[in-house]
C-alpha cells in the first residue's frame, strides 16, 4: 500500500464511528480505484491527492458536525456571544490613544492586533459550542457541570499561554521552587 493510499485511510479515521464503519471500506476502495484510473490515464497525481484530500477534509468537517446536531440557531448563537464578547477589547483598543490600530506606536495600555481577535474569536466560537453541545447532549447535571467547568478551564489556560505566556512561565516557576527546594526531586525545564 503507498504513501498515499495509508495516509488517506488515516484521514477517514476522523470521520465520525458510524460513518466510518458504514462507508469507510467503499471510500477506500474508491480512492483506490480513482487513483488506480488516474495513473492509467497519465493524470498528475498531485492534483488528484489535493482535489480528494480537500473534498474528504470539508467532508469530515459537515459530518462531525452533523453528528454533534448543530443546528443553524446555534452556530448563529455562538458566533454572537463570541462577537459580543470581542466588542469588549475591541472598544478597549479604540479608546487607547496609542493603540497600534488607530496607527500609534503601540505598547501602551490595552492594544490588540487584528491576529489578536482572530485568534480569540476562534477560541470563543468553539468554547460557545462546546458549552452548547454539553448542555444539551449530557444527561446528568454532574457530567454538564464537569465538561462546561473543563472547556472554560481550557479556554482560560490558553488564553493565558497566548498573553502572557503565563502557563509556561509557572510551569517553569513550580520546576524552580522544586528544584531549589529539594522536597520534591527537580521537574525537568522544558
């Protein structure tokens, strides 16, 4: 089997289970097939590969999706509540006078980039459907408190890497304090 042959039937694992179990064999004997007939036919197999790869890609996307039932409401939910909760460093960033966005030196104050907001809406968009897709597909009041109470503590890890490099930086203060301390043996430093 060739490289390329493996590498797509790793990418049908991220299909859904019961996709996958139902339609995973006749996908790769598909894939088979059309490889087998483009190489006949002389066909570049560069432009074969990328053309299934992104077809099988947004594929994977709308059926995980579908699998986790999310409708139009919802996705317009998140999308919302992340863009609300954007107005809040946005304004922030506009009424800083040395804001880099109004066209200052930056560094004063509260001043994001628009990297900045991208990043963040990405993380608050999935954080909102994460929280959504916990409230309605966990039965018990535990199992919702414990998963909304995790992907909050993730969002909020994150976020923290990416400001201040804050995660890293007590990882490397615990590792220190241990180091120096000798009760606990010496955590390797990263």
């Amino acid at each position: 089997m060739s490289g390329p042959h493996r590498l797509y039937q790793w990418l049908l694992r991220l299909y859904p289970r019961a996709f996958r179990e139902r339609y995973g064999a006749q996908m790769v004997q598909t894939f088979a097939d059309l490889d087998r007939e483009r190489g006949a036919a002389g066909q570049s197999s560069f432009l074969f590969l990328t053309g299934v790869f992104a077809e099988t890609g947004a594929s994977i996307v709308k059926e995980n999706i579908d699998m986790l039932s999310i409708t139009a409401r919802q996705l317009r939910l998140a999308a919302f509540a992340s863009l609300a909760l954007l107005a809040v460093p946005l304004i922030l960033t506009f009424a800083n006078p040395a804001s880099r966005l109004r066209g200052e030196a930056g560094g004063e104050g509260f001043d994001w980039m628009p990297g900045s907001f991208v990043v963040m809406g990405a993380m608050l968009f999935a954080a909102a459907l994460g929280v959504q897709w916990a409230a309605r597909r966990l039965t018990t009041r535990t199992s919702r408190s414990v998963a909304i109470a995790a992907i909050v503590a993730i969002f909020g890890l994150a976020w923290v890497e990416l400001a201040v490099d804050g995660v890293s930086q007590i990882v490397g203060l615990l590792a220190f304090a241990s180091k120096v301390s000798g009760v606990i043996p010496a955590l390797p430093l990263a």
